[in-house]
C-alpha cells in the first residue's frame, strides 16, 4: 500500500502527540500537516507543544510549522486525510469544514460520534457502519466525510461485549469505571484534586459511555444506524493513575454461556481475519483473557496488543446478573489515538482513501449541512 | 458514666493503633493493658511498635509493657472489655479463650462475624442484635461474649442502606468499591504494587461484603438471625489513596422512591435518639447527603462525623435498577477501630458491661463451644 | 485583646483559603472583607470559590459577598488589616494601593519581599525588623505600610537556622528541597506531570530561598537592611506529596558546635518568650527536633505545633561541611497563611495596629513611591 | 561471538526478574540455569516468582525448573557465568562458592564491593578494574572470581563525573537522591509508608554511595586500588516513584571550567569505543545532556539510551562550589541488573569468559579465602 499524506488537527494536545507517535513511522502513512489554535499556528512544532510522551518528538516533526486550523482547498498542501483531535465544540465547526474541503476526518472528539450519519467505528466492532459515509452530504458533494471512534470507556468496553452480543446476546450491563487522568488531557486534573484522591466524576462520560455501546453493537442499512437495545448503566470514577481505565462489568445475557464459553468466545474473536489487508497497528488479539486473579492491571497489562487490546480477567459468576469481569484498556492509545489510526488503516484497507482531485473550496459549508442529527 | 477499664488485642497493629488514639482520652474507658503476640510481649509498647498516625502517640502508652495474648484470669489485671483487631486465624483461636475467661470481646476481626449466635452490629443500623450475646455460652457460663463489627465496606454502606430499607426495602444492590490501602494493614500493600496502578482483587472481600450485609440489615429473635433477602454483588478494588473507602453504588427498591425522599430519608436518620446516654463516638449525623456533583472524595470529606459519617452524594437515576449514588466511608475509623468502639459504647450504654466477679479460670473453653456456626 | 476587622486579598486561591481557615476563629481577628479578582467579585464567596480544604468553609463566610479587590478609602467598610496572597505582578500594583489607603498589608507575595524598607519577618527569627515600617512612604503619610512573610522553603528553613546563627554562626548552606504540590496553588501542577514522578526545577525558587535566607538572619537599623552573608546554595524540586516541604541540608558553622550543642540550641530556642503577649499562632516550640533516624515525614511530622514548627531530624556528620539535617515545614500553614497570620499577631501585640482615622482616599500612589528597591 | 550459558542467582527477585528480561534474548548469553531459595527451589519458575515487570515472562523461563543456590561443580548444568542478586547476607557466603567452583560471578549485591581484591566496575568508567581479578585466589586456583557493579545511585552519578574528573578533576560532591521505590526490592518499601510521602532515609545507602565514588574514580595497578580523594557527602531519601532515581549534585573542580567544556566533555564522552566489539548493552551515549530547564524527570527521560543512559540537565552556577546539575538514571536497569550485564558483555570482550575445564569441587572454600577486605 502507498503512503498517504495525512494531516492532524489539534497535533499539540495529548491525543494529538498520541497521533505523531503512532504516525511518524507508519508504513501507510505519512504526516505533512500539523495544525493547532491560532496561538501555536506560525510557530516551530517544538516550540508550539510541551511534548509529554515518554518516547522522544521526532526532529522531522519538530521542525514542521504549525498550521492555522482551517482548511484551504486551494491548496495543494492540505492533505486528503486529516486526523482530529480538538475540544467538541470546536470539532463541530471545524471538522465539517475540513470535510467539505474533500478531507476524509477521522476524529476522535465526540461532537459527531451520535449524528445520524456519521459512523461510530471500532474495526473489530463495526466495520460495516463505515459504509454509511457514503451517505453524507459532504462524500457527495465534495468526496470528504467524518468517521470518528467512541469515548475511551466505550472502545475498551465494546471489544470483550462484541462476541458475547454476536453468541450469546447483550440484555443488561453494569459497568463502573477507573479512569486515569491522562484522558482529561494537558493540563487536566489538577495534582491537588488526584493525588491520593479519587474524584467520583466525570463530565457527560456517563451518559457517553452508555449511548455509545448501543450505536456501536447496533446495526446499519447504510445510511441510519439501529441500536442495540442492551440496557447500560455506568458509575465513572477518576482515580490517580497515568494511563490505563479499567473497569468492572456485570453483564446479564440473553442466553446462558458457561464460563468456558465466554472465555471461547474472547479467545476466538478473530474479527479482522476477513481483510486483503492485515492493518498494521490491529493487535494480534483484540481481548486478551487472564486466569490470574488479581489482574488486569494498568502497571502490568497496559501495553498488551501494542497498546491496542482489552485485557479481560476476573471472570466470575454474578449474584444479581449473569457475569462479573474486569477489563483494562490503554486509553490514549486504544481508547484515543490508536482507535482512530486503527479507523484510517480500515478505511485505506477499504479504498475510502481513493480520492478524485479536491474539491472546489467552499469555506461556507456548515456543519448543520453534514449532519442530520 | 464511670470509666472502665479496657485492653486490647493487637495493640501494634493498624487498627490497634487507632484502637490506642480513640481510646486514650476516652470519657468512658482507660486503657490499662495492650497484649500482641509473642515477638512484641514484654516489650516496652513504643518499641514493638511501629507507631504510623499522625497524631503522636501518647506517652503513658508508649511506657506500657506489651503483654502476652494469653487471658490470666487468675490476675487481676486483664480488664473485663477487651477490643480485638487481629488476624482471623488467631481470632478464632483467642477470642473465645477471652470471652470464656469472662471478657466482653469486641472485635473487629472477621472470624466470628458470621457466627450463628454472635452479634455483627453497626450501632445505628441493629442495636437490637446485641441481644443474641444473651445466648452465648460463655455468656451463660462465665459472663464473656463476643460481639463483632463488619468488613470496612460494609459498615460504610451499610449506614445509607439502613433508613432506605426502613421507608422502601431493598431488593438489589450493584456495589463497586475504590479501597484504601490502609485496609490491609501494615506492611500490607507493596507500594510496587499500587504506585500509580489498581489492584482489581481484594481477596475474600467481595464476599464478605455480600454476606454481612445481609445479617445487618436482618432480623433477630434474640438467639439467632434472619437474614435480609436482599441480592448484593460487589466489585472490590484497591486505588492508591490512604485512607476512605468510596463506593458505587446501584439499588432496586421494593416501593418506589423519589429522589426528594431518599434524601429526605437519610437527612432525619437518628437512630441513636432514643438512648438515654449520648455515645460519645457517635456523629451528628451518620449519613451526610452532599449535592455536590463530584463528591464524596477521601481527600475532602474523610473526616465528616470525626471519620464516624458516611457520606453520600451523586444521587441520580439508574437505568438499570432505581438509583445510582456514590459513598466515602474512613475505613479504619468508621470502618474499623472507630465502629468496634462505638459498639463497646452501645454495649456500655446497655448495661452489659456491668460484670460480676471474674469467673474461674477456664483455659480449655475451645471456640466450638462458642460458636453455633 | 480587642477583635479587629480584617479582609483578604486573593481570598478564592489556595493561600486565600488557609487564610479564612485560620481566620475564621481568630481570637484577635475577625473577617469583614474578602477580595478576589473581577472573574469573581460580586458572587458569594461559595458560588466564586472552589473550596479545597478538609475543613469545611464556615456558612457565615460562603456567604459573604465578593469585593473588587481595590482599595475603597471613602467607604467605612475597609478594614484597616489586610491579608494579601495574589501573584506577585498583581501584588506589585495592588499591595502599594491600599498601603496608601492607610491599610497594613500583611503579604504573603513575594513582590516586596526584598525592597529595602519592606520588612520581611518570620516572627520568632526577625520581629525588629517590623520596625522598618515607619521609613515607608505610606505610613508616614497615610499610616499605611506592607509587611512580608518569605517564601515558603525560606520559612521552614530559617527557624532551625537562627538559633545556629545565634550561638555559631552559619557560613555555609547547601539545601536540596523536596516540595509538594500545594506549593504552586490551584490548578497548579497538572497530574500529568508529577503522578509518580519529579520535576527537578521551580521557577525562581532556588533564587527566591538563596536570597531571602540572607535578609532574614541579617540585621536592621530600623530603616534599612544588612544581609547575612553566610552562602546558601539551594536545589529545588517538585515531588507527589500534598503538603509539606522537605529539605536536606548541609551546613557549615563559624564556631564549631557538637551534636549535642545543636540540639540544645535547638530545643531551647524560645523567641518569643519576651512579648507581653502569647501569639495565638505561635507553636509552643518552633523547632521540634526528633532522634529518630527516618524522619522527619510529611505524612507523620506535617502538623506538629498544628502545622506551625518545622520539625528536624537525620543530624548526622557532614563529610564536606560541619554538619548535615533534614528538616519538614507545612508549606502552606507556616509557609505561607500561618506565618502572615503570626505576623499580623505580632504586629498586633506591637502596638502597630493602633490606627488613627482613615487617610484621605489616595488612589493615585504608586508602586514605586512604596518601595526603594 | 559465540552464546554462552548463564546463570541467575535469586532470580526469582526484583534484580533477578530485569536480569531475565534483560538476558532472555541476549546476542551473546543463553539463559540455563536459575537458582533462589530453598522455598522456591523446585518449582516451575513461574509458580516460584511473582513476575512483577511490564512485559511478559517467557515461556521457556516460566518452565524452567528453579535449582537451589548452590554450586554443584560435578553437574555439567552449572554454567560458568552467574548474574547473582542476592541480600549482602547470602552474597557473602554464596558468592565465594561459586567463584571456587570456577565460576565467573558478576555481582549486583553490595557484599564484596569493597572487598580489596574484587573489582567494582562500570564499563564506561574503570573497566581497567577488572584486571584485578587476576589476583584473587579463586581465580588463581580454580578460574572462578567475583566482579561487581555498584549501588544504584552510585551508578547513575559516576557516568556523568567521570569525564569531569578526567579533564578537570573533581574535589568535592554533594550529593541530595530522590529514590523510587523499585529500589528496595519487593515487597520493599510499603504502600502505607510513601504514598504521598517521602521518607528521608535509607538504610547504608549515603554510606555507600560516599565510599563507592571513590573507588570507582580511583587507581588500580591490577592488583589493589587506590581511591580518588574526591570528598563526596550525600542525602539519600525516597519519594513515590516507581523507577528512577534523580539526583542533585553541587561540584568543586579541581580545575576551573566553563559551561560549555563541561557540556563538552559530556557529549565526547564515549569510553567504549576502543573495544574491538561493540557491546550489546551499551547505549549510544552514555550521558544525554538536555538544556530544557525542567529536566530530567523520570516519566519523561527514565528509558533514554534503553535504561542505560544518565540523563543530566539544569547545569548551572552553584555559588558554594562551582557547577550545580541534576542527574537521573533508571535504577533496576542501568542501576543494577542492566550494570551487571554490561560488566559480563566486557568480561566476555575482554577474553575473561574463555574457561578451561571446570576446577574439582571445593564446597569448603570460604569467603574469607577469596577476599583481602
């Protein structure tokens, strides 16, 4: 596969610095565009960012200019595929702009994730809901539409429920999560509000959380999504820890599956089998299970899949539903960054990427044309 | 109330410890005999012990002697009240030797909680199961008995629950818990273990969470219980925080409820009232409702009631049973050495510390003379 | 003593709150006025406040109505005393203010703390140095003047230095600090930058200990200031502790002292035995000094002298200088709130609170008439 | 260069465990032989530890059977290389054992390091040490010999002043650590104890690193060594850190130098290159300097050079001594097992692996036989 030119919104934030780390070397992939707010655009990308990750700011990257965070058709250097990464407001205004410039947006903000047209993905998931771009009114018009991934809880959640819905049925689930701070972004929590501390809150993430996974193991016919009608309930809780949610599930299901059923069906959840293409950020396993009692654990299991799995363990019989288990998910990369990385190599894998010549611009194209929600 | 003299079991332990801070300027009871194992006996107190509060400890305490974990009846100076707060395999052993040496055991270890004539009380909630220590053979034979208090979860779920089973009944309880390391003791948790990380794992004590609250919130005919049939299933997990306890919770009542009124039931819960002592531990209030939305938080509402108040807040609707709301208990004030004592409070208050004179010395009572379990 | 009105500057941020938690029942205090930036005047304290104490914010307080924070000469409503904890370039416009309108300004910012007729006081270290008001402009002219507290490493520090300084001399100090996150107000330190980890640099923070240590131990003749010139070399870090500031220090005297020496001069500083009065605030020992070898510990030591000593320990040989110690001080009581707080009393017990008659409003002096930095 | 076998003594601990994680894909060793215990001997290796790092045992590792710590000369099984890390208790009887039995022991523990004829080495600093193991009578005997590594934080120091002391000299060192937990081993230092805490002491450690430097920048004429009179004073404290030691240091050179010739030395500083193989474990660079000013923090720097890299940064005056800069190296890697393992790559460079046949057996030789300390 040809390298493609991609470009990312918001690259300063901490999902935005998650893009160029998983970006920069990727053999499908090849970053020529940064942009961030008017108060970094113009500037040195090292100079722009406080670069937070553990592995060094690549120097390429580092001496990239910051670009202003809109769209300009008219020129050749905006590339055909914009990575997003931007506070839900301004995803809601900019990203059907970019859209309408012809880019394909793969965002990972939450402004779009429940219009009625644009798809809520994670490959192992729902891949088929990608098919619904086609129906929005940017891919025809100007060939440029949205796809985005859900809230971190959700992507970490909805790997281990997908084979359990597809053999068994979802009816109800309990869920109650553990959140580490790096998904609040930079700055975040203040230290004085975590340290030692657990903060029994988080904005809107219940209610995220829970209208998510219905749309996620829901159904398409293409151009409108069904949902799932699993009833969620979720308690999110943020407590100090870097990277990594983890979270506790009761799950009742429609019908009876033995221990060694579910954990066949985790162990056997080879979604991605079907592809030409082997994506190269999919793990070898989406869900990894664990006998070990007292796992998963963010310090041991994070990095499991790359980053990319949902570590399952502490399966166990419920008293008041079916099944209890715990499950980890890395948050910045499966839950974030990597989710949407992992959307583009589904997309490119699917030939979404084969684009005509731009579009004309059209600057005054609003986002209430691009959705119907 | 005159001030009785009292010992303790454990002493150097973490709950011994608070043992000691609560009870050194305690209006009813003088400390005059702390007993540890064999490794501490005969040392000066301060040098067995790995004094860790933040209060200093007292120096008429530091100069006592540690003395063998043995009851000498013959001497006059083992007090007739002893706290106890060791492992449990040592509890099963001692507390009966105890308690058939004429000694009111008040526990806190969990040997004995589920034991078919002994009391598992938290004082504002069932006061009345007190009465089953009548039954007690060493109670009959020699004036002793054992009386215990709940898992730290418990104790502090336990206290919200009571006026909604009172007004509503309760027929299922989801329970998460965030747990403080301080509830597993000293050494207890490696901090390489729980730096940054969460153990999702505390061993036993799910269970123990589901099972006591059961007994607390059952009925007794004065020689045995009746458990609640309530369903409990819990989720327990250690976080990186000290002290307290949080909880989410998720509840199904048997009569409907409106949010004003579950409010309204916890707000006018003073189930103490009718005592003619004031106990000297209890709180103003055991339930504190907060609106606040992002509370409770151990950093910020650990110590409401003196650590001796649950507080709750978060309540909102669930859409899986009736509501949702999330709980901050101090586990080892309220949660451990704070409810022994509020219980030794209640015990005092009931008369039943007013013993004859010391029985006959009866090394040979075993533990299965004790207990009907 | 009479209770006298007084107000606070920066009433909402982390200083803000300590204040009005040791204000709040002063003996010789009483809260009439809270100033906060725009963003906040006119809201009730509670509703402009995010209260992040373990104490509650008293109800009389929460509803206290916020004031500008510009000094209103004309209105009666004033109080003569105010409490000022604001970031320095704002202290450096309004501290002069409302000097000029006959205010004592008892600041806890470091704007003045080295201008040459500002005193910079630790009241059991330099109280002749108050003395240095009556050169200042706005007290000659309006009775108004400003007294400052030192930064809050210099605080902790300099209270086991000065019976040293007494009795040995101090040549030279090396100090290697270890400061919690409190230190740097709300939000503060992001979570993402210090969980588990430290950062190795606070801004202007070893400058600000270098030189305030030489003002403090140097001497006065009421109108000026001559520095100490004992060396200080100072290391400032940032670590994941809440509250308190620990410092390694290595020292070496003029005479030589032995163990012992030390100890005793430690142990039998009283400074401020000779007042007519006992400071409310005052510790009744400003050093604490413990023979246990891992301590002193924020989570053990924080609160001896209720959060108002420095606690020492670790006095071991010094291979390069004299004689090495490690020292704990609660940064934000007496490192910050508790000692403007101690200030105030002593300038109260001085006599420097007997004010005539309000000034005429002057709101046009300026900074630079206050100071001769 | 052709694998060799290898064996761990107390692999089953926190050093052992990075010696696996470390040697399990080794160019020039192969893992055969793991000892511990008795308690762990006999067991499959993966029921006999707690494997506690963040990527997974393998599987080859997890079945091997644990053998008792002794050697056992006759068995053709005992490799001729031991990676031993061990308490200084059982260091000292073991480690002469082993040497007697003709092995070559390369020695993370502290029990021989100052021992007079027993080489303590960092590869980049005084590999012309490991002569001396020419004279050590094991070696002269029986082939075997004892090489050590130094403690953790001396490690992590001496890379940075060994080019300082070669152009400039260096006279005096103070030294301030901040030390992550990982360094106490497991369960090391409890979760109760440092949670947001930093205890100020730890046990030997300021002793050894004072002594250490001194013989690692020292002489040797290839049988005894003398020690650079460098004067070092250290303050050693832990923080709630999980890997990663950070160190302050303040420098008195000999010879004056500029900014600029330090950094200069730092950057050119590349010891290994004159050796005709390039060893595996040696990092491109064995000291980064960074100019950032908040640097170097453990989250951020902790894996430069794979582990095996002292970051250094915030070289500044020091207006006691000459140069003040911070320093951090990863303990538990470049610290300990990560030395260790370099040491063997030079050893086996240097010719010091090429064994004749294996001696008799010599269970009676004792460790005072082996060293002149």
């Amino acid at each position: 596969m040809e390298r493609r030119n991609v470009g990312i919104l918001g690259a300063t934030g901490t999902v935005g610095q998650r893009f160029i780390q998983l970006l920069a070397e990727h053999p499908w992939f090849n970053i020529t565009w940064l942009a961030a707010s008017d108060r970094s655009a113009g500037k040195r990308f090292e100079d722009a960012c406080s670069w937070k990750l553990e592995t060094p700011l690549p120097q390429r990257i580092a001496d990239m200019i910051v670009q202003p965070n809109v769209p300009d058709g008219s020129s050749t250097e905006l590339p055909r595929i914009i990575f997003s990464s931007v506070d839900s407001d301004i995803a809601r205004e900019l990203e059907p702009k970019f859209a309408a410039a012809g880019c394909a947006v793969v965002s990972n903000s939450s402004a779009f994730r429940m219009a009625a047209d644009v798809p809520l993905v994670v490959p192992e998931v729902n891949a088929g809901h990608l098919e619904a771009i086609e129906s929005q009114a940017t891919r025809q018009s100007f060939g440029g539409y949205v796809v985005t991934n859900p809230n971190c809880c959700a992507i970490g959640l909805v790997l281990p429920l997908k084979p359990l819905e597809d053999r068994f049925g979802i009816e109800k689930l309990f869920v109650s999560t553990m959140q580490a701070v790096s998904g609040a972004g930079y700055p975040g929590v203040p230290s004085l509000d975590i340290l030692g501390n657990v903060i029994p809150f988080i904005k809107n993430e219940e209610e995220k959380l829970q209208e998510e996974i219905g749309k996620l193991l829901g159904s398409t016919d293409g151009r409108s999504f069904r949902y799932s009608d699993a009833t969620v309930s979720a308690h999110c809780n943020r407590v100090p820890v870097l990277e990594g949610h983890t979270e506790c599930v009761s799950i009742k299901l429609r019908t009876p599956a033995t221990r060694e059923e579910i954990i066949a069906a985790w162990q056997s959840f080879q979604p991605l089998s079907g592809l030409s293409f082997k994506l190269p950020s999919a793990p070898a396993r989406s869900v990894e299970f664990l006998e070990a009692v007292d796992r998963p654990q963010p310090k041991l299991d994070l990095m499991r899949g790359n980053g990319m799995a949902t570590t399952v363990s502490r399966l166990r019989p419920c008293s008041l539903f079916d099944w209890k288990f715990t499950l980890l998910s890395h948050n910045t990369l499966r839950g974030a960054a990597g989710c949407a990385v992992l959307n583009a190599e589904l997309l490119a894998a699917l030939g979404k990427f084969n684009f005509k010549r731009f579009p004309p611009v059209n600057a005054n194209f609003a986002s209430q044309d691009l959705v119907n929600a």
